[in-house]
C-alpha cells in the first residue's frame, strides 16, 4: 500500500526539551518553513510528551515549549497557515499510543538504536515511556494519516517503525486505514554536527557552550563560535569531494549552504584554494545575517506568553478536529464498544 489514496500531509514534531541551536533550525524548522504553503497541509508540534520520557523541571518545561514555540513563528511557521501546537493538548496521541503499543512486537523496540543511546549503560533504570516512545511517534503522525514527514538521519528507523505499525496494524485488521508514510530526508545540513568535533551532532545537551549556535545567541557569541571551530590547516579543496575526510571542515561548508539556500558543491566552488580564516568571516556574516533577526523576533514573542499560550491552545484545537475521527474510527476497527 503506498500515501497516494490520502490528503498530502505532512507532520513533524520537536521535543521542547532545552534551548534551541542551529541544528534544529537547520535539520527541521527551515525545512518546515519550506514544505508550508506547497502542496501539503502541514502540522508541526511541540512534542512535551515525547520531552518527559527522560526527567524535565516543570517550569523549565513550560519556558522550553513556549520558547520552541516562538523559535518556530520567528523562523517563518505562520500559526494560520501550519497547524501549531503542543501535544499533550491533543489526547488523541496518546490514545491511538496505547493501540500501537499493542500492535509494535517488543523485538521491534528493543532494536532501537536511539533508545540503546539515551538509556546508556543503566536500562534497568530507563523509563518505561522512553522504551515506549518510537510507538508514540508514530500515533503523532498517524493520528493525521500524515503521509510525509521532514526529520533528520538520526529518526529514520523511527519512522521505519511507524511505517512497520501502520503495516502490521492494516493487516492485522484487514484494512487500508493508516498510510505507509513516506520519510523526507534532505539537505546539506540536514545533520549539522558540534563546532568542536564533527563526529558528534550539534546538541543542546553538550556541556560545552562553544560547540554550538544557539538561535537566542547575539551576533558576537555567533562570530565568536565560528571564530573558534575547529578545522583543520589545510585550504578549502577544488571539489566537495575532497571534504570527505574532513568532518570539521565539510561541517562549516554545509552548514554555509544551508544558510545561504545554496549547494555545498557551489560554496566549495566559490572559496576553492582560500583557507578557513578567511572562509570564517565569511561565514560569521551569513550566518549572522540569517540569525539574528531571528533570534530578536523570539525574545519579542516571549514578552508576552500568554499571546503564546493562545495560539497553541488554538493549534490543538484544529488538531483535534483532525484527529478525533481518526481516533473514532480506530476504536470501531479494533472492536470499542462506543456511542
Ligand atoms: N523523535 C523526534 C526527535 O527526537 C521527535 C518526534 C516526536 C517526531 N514525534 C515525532 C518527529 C513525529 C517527527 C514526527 O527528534
């Protein structure tokens, strides 16, 4: 069974889980930004759900949703055009979870490569929602019969899984209910890594302030960062190619194309044979240029949280009214009893 009997649409969603960096608005939100107002009808949420699978300070929960909130609308997600909300205001994913929770096979689960990583060496000590997790996932896009969704390499398996769900649950009940979604995977920066080692994604959690852009950073601490990569001493090569061995480096230059709405291909051709102190500034400026606007428009939104609060009480409410036929008509395939 493919998408193509169902409504385009595309769903992702970001869990509000600390500050936001250029990883996310590089890997998601600008590619959001660019699937509104194509073909698609597009909802994107603030999963808090998905935040508590490991331990969150309550008021530090609430200023991170608001806070990814405000990320999103100063990044260009207009709250008319998108469906913007936060999850837990839509109970329908955590009914249609508890379904999929029953359909997903433990031996599914325990081959989550991102579960093995957050749970580290004391699994025992794992909650049980983060073991869960990858099935609420997939009820957060299937609970749209959403048939695309924009995410970064380190979800491909997880929408595997959802893709596996909607298979196994389709013929389990012998139905065409639930689409197969379809993963978008794209971009030179989709995978944006630390400016201190381009082995490791750029993260929100990484003790080291100076591996990363956060989108609330002024021009200074930007220019400073980008300073500070590391790199390494040779020149920028004739082709993208010759990046291949060079993490640090090839990071830089697809974090350049990115923000300029170019090809790596393209800004290795422009600065070929130049060294990176004198690709940096350059660098700094875009990066500068397409951030700072951003990151002001934020701190204006989150002077006022209570305008915050009312759109995303606004967002779950068209949510809903996607997603509770959904729900009802799930209920009737597996055999509820309900009016
Ligand atoms: N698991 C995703 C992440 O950690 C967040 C997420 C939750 C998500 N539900 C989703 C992404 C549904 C896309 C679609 O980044």
């Amino acid at each position: 069974m493919s998408t193509t009997s169902f409504t385009p649409r595309v769903f992702s969603g970001i869990q509000p889980s600390g500050g936001l960096t250029l990883g996310n608005y590089l890997g998601a939100i600008k590619r959001f930004v660019d699937m509104q107002g194509s073909d698609f009808e597009t909802i994107y949420c603030m999963v808090d759900l998905h935040a508590i699978t490991v331990w969150q300070d309550p008021e530090q929960l609430v200023h991170a949703t608001r806070e990814l909130c405000a990320g999103f609308i100063a990044s260009g997600i207009d709250p008319e055009q998108s469906i913007l909300f936060n999850q837990s205001q839509v109970a329908e994913h955590t009914q249609l979870a508890w379904i999929f929770n029953c359909v997903a096979r433990m031996g599914w689960l325990n081959r989550m490569t991102q579960f093995k990583d957050k749970a580290g060496k004391n699994r025992e000590n794992a909650s049980v929602g983060l073991f869960a997790y990858p099935a609420l996932m997939a009820a957060d896009i299937l609970i749209y019969h959403a048939t695309h969704v924009p995410v970064g390499e380190d979800q491909k398996q997880h929408l595997e899984l959802t893709r596996d769900i909607a298979i196994k649950f389709n013929n389990d009940f012998g139905v065409d209910f639930f689409p197969v979604t379809e993963p978008v995977i794209e971009g030179a920066a989709t995978r944006v890594m630390s400016l201190r080692d381009g082995s490791k994604k750029m993260s929100k959690s990484d003790p080291s302030d100076m591996s990363r852009i956060n989108l609330t950073d002024d021009a200074d601490a930007i220019a400073q960062k980008i300073r500070k990569a590391k790199t390494d001493p040779e020149p920028l090569p004739e082709t993208f190619e010759g990046l291949s061995e060079r993490p640090e480096a090839r990071n830089l230059v697809n974090i350049y194309a990115a923000l300029a709405d170019t090809t790596p291909q393209a800004v290795v051709a422009e600065f070929a044979g130049q060294q990176f102190g004198q690709f940096k500034p350059r660098l700094a400026e875009v990066a500068v240029e397409k951030l700072t606007p951003i990151s002001t428009e934020m701190s204006r939104l989150m002077a006022d949280p209570a305008e915050i609060d009312r759109i995303l009480a606004t967002g779950s409410g068209r949510a809903r009214e996607i997603a509770a036929p959904i729900l009802k008509k799930t209920y009737e395939i597996v055999g509820m009893v309900g009016a």
